[in-house]
C-alpha cells in the first residue's frame, strides 16, 4: 500500500511540474468607476499573478452611447504582474457594464465586473453625498428630542405605546433589508444580475441609520416601563398587525427555502412590511392627539427633524437620478422612496396639530410634567416598575 502512495505521490508532482494544476490566474479590475461626461479616465487591469503566455483582451460597453473606450484592446505580457491602462469615454449621463474577453482561458475574465457611471457633474455628485449625509443625521437624531423630553418629564403620557411598537417591526424589517442589501453577497449578486446598468441603491448609511433606530426604540420601552405612563397600553389591533407580519415574514422565508422566491425577492418583500408601518404607525399618535386635544407628551421637535430628513431623501434620490439618468434607482429601493414619502405627511399633520389645532400653553410642556405631585396623583397614574 505504502508503494502505492509513493507512485502516486510521484505522478502527482510530475503532472504539477508540466503545468497539470497552474494557480488560476484572474484579471483585477475596479468594481466601479465614475467619469464626468464628455471627460476620460484611465483604469488599471492586471492579472492576478504572471501569465505565461501574452494574453490579448478586449473590452466593450453594453451601453456604447453612454461611454466607450479608446483603447478596446490591450496586450497582457506574460511572466510579469504590472498593469496596463485603459482609456474610458463619458458620453452622456448613464450606467453601463463592461464586457471583457480574453483571447486565452489562462486569464479568467468571468469575475471581471466592471459597472462604468458617467455623471454630468463630479461636483453635483459631491453635492449629492452631502445631502445623503443630511439625511442621515437628521433620521438618526431625531428620536433623541422625545427620548429627552420623556426623561425631563419623567412621564412618557401623551405618547402613543401603539406607534412604538410598530416602530419596532418597522425598523427590524427595514434594518434585515438593508443589511441583506449590503453585506449579504448572493443578494448582492442577484440584484447586480436583475440590475445590471444600476449601483445598489441601499447605502450604508441606510442600514446603519435603520440598526440605530431600532435600538433607540428599546430605549423608549425602557422609559415606558420607568416612567408614569397612565393607563396607556399597547391596542389589541396593534399586536394583531405585529402578528400578521411575522407570519407574512415566516412564510415569505420558508418559500425562499423551497425555491418558490429568490432571496432578493424575500428581502424586498419583508422590506414592504416597514412601508406598511410607515403608512399606518403614525395614526395611533395622531388619534391620541386628537383625543386629547393636545400634543403635550410628543415631542415636535423629533416631527420637524423627521419632515427635514425626508425631504433630503428625495433630494437625494432625485439628484441620483438626474446626474445619471438613472430613474430605475429610484423604484429600485421602493422602501426609502415610501419612507420619505410618508414620512413628510405625516409630520406635516403633527406639526398643523402642534402649532394650528392644538397649540401649546403657556408652560414648558417638554419640561414640565403633564401629571401632578407624587402625593396627590391618581394611584391609576404609575409606571410599570416604581423604583421608589
């Protein structure tokens, strides 16, 4: 047996010698690049390690009219690693991948992806980032105004428990969403393969902004269980919908599971579940105002800074569109498009509540406590933990 391994061994290390097993040899290329329109711009390709032979490829645009190369074809020496340039064109504002081929199978060219953005404007681009940095901050701070409120106050009455719940699932299927968008990469390839002219349309600052939501809404439930709440609870409508969605989201993962739905297409649909939460979570709140003829309770500090943060949002994505005249990205991310959308009228009817029906009194109702002395109180009027 032993001398069976030896010739084996034997025969192995001789087909390695004479070129039987070679290390795969890949050509290295940007992922993406951006020129301005009618501008150039050199790329670097190279192999991944020295050919053996010299190897010709040939790169083509799918979209010809949006950019094009100088240089379509171009000698890889072999025995050597160091790159050669590749002059690209901007024509006119577009998304376009790049067919490579490669005169030997020595060079796999197959993981070669290469999406080419021709901008009208690299500073409008700037611009643009800036704005997605705007809405960034703008929707990730403004929970903190009610967190403080509710804290000063020491009372979270005036708050509706209904729309923190929703918040809840909201954020959670927004945030499994985003993170399946950006850090998942067979979701990742299957929307490059449905969407091949467009760039995922989740930043990352789309999912961090959706995990730290998520998280400040822990906090309030925390404050719920602290703090006076009255006889406030969460509606039995309100659990109903919570279960409906986890049913929605289980059976929407067990089809994944038996080939019925891609995983981008699971992800897309759990991320309709935080649309309709946006469409209705903000209903309990704006009930309870109207019931009590009051917006004391509810910060509207948080109302203006949300309003703010959805108008950069489609800013943004409108910007996106017309410096690449890429419409589709705006139908590519269906939740944030809602979620700005919804966002904006609903905080324009908190805010015509705030400052036109309900007006405030004279008193610092984001400081001064809506109930009366520990003392005197209604015994109904408690919290859910008395840390006294």
């Amino acid at each position: 047996m032993s001398a069976g391994l030896i010739h084996l061994a034997l025969v192995l290390v001789t087909f390695t010698v004479r070129g039987g097993y070679s290390t795969p040899r890949y050509l290295v290329v940007p992922d993406e690049i951006t020129v301005q329109m009618y501008s150039s711009q050199l790329i670097t390709v190279r192999p991944s390690s020295a050919l053996e032979h010299n190897v010709t490829l040939s790169f083509n645009c799918t979209k010809p009219f949006v950019a094009c190369f100088n240089n379509s074809e171009i000698v890889l020496p072999s025995n050597t690693t160091t790159g050669r340039h590749v002059t690209i064109v901007g024509y006119r504002p577009g998304k376009a991948s790049v067919d490579v081929r490669s005169s030997s199978s020595e060079l796999i060219v197959r993981k070669a992806v290469l999406l080419v953005s021709v901008a009208r404007s690299l500073q409008l681009d700037i611009f643009i980032t800036i704005i997605g940095w705007c809405m960034f901050v703008c929707w990730t701070t403004s929970c903190y105004p009610q967190i403080i409120t509710n804290f000063r106050r020491k009372s979270v009455v005036g708050l509706s428990f209904d729309l923190i719940a929703l918040n809840i699932l909201g954020f959670a299927a927004y945030s499994v969403y985003n993170v399946g968008m950006n850090w998942v990469p067979a979701v990742e390839n299957e929307y490059s393969l449905k969407h091949p002219n467009s760039a995922n349309p989740v930043a990352l600052s789309d999912t961090i902004f959706g995990i730290h939501d998520l998280l400040t809404c822990f906090i309030v439930v925390f404050q719920i269980a602290i703090y006076e709440r009255g006889d406030q609870t969460v509606s039995k409508l309100v659990f109903a919908m919570i279960a409906a969605a986890l049913v929605y989201a289980v059976v929407t993962v067990v089809l994944v599971y038996v080939h019925v739905f891609s995983l981008l297409a699971c992800l897309t649909f759990i991320s309709y579940i935080k649309l309709a939460v946006q469409l209705t979570k903000y209903i309990p709140q704006i009930y309870l105002n109207f019931s009590r003829k009051s917006t004391e309770g509810y910060n509207i500090h948080q109302v203006l800074i949300d309003m703010a943060g959805g108008v950069f949002a489609l800013v943004q994505m409108f910007l996106l569109a017309y410096n690449y005249e890429d419409y589709e990205s705006i139908t590519g991310d269906v939740a944030k498009l809602g979620l700005a959308i919804l966002a904006i009228f609903f905080d324009a009817i908190f805010t015509v509540q705030h400052y036109c029906l309900y007006p405030a009194t004279d008193i610092n109702t984001e400081t001064q406590p809506l109930l009366p002395d520990r003392k005197t109180r209604d015994p109904k009027m408690k919290p859910l933990i008395d840390w006294h």
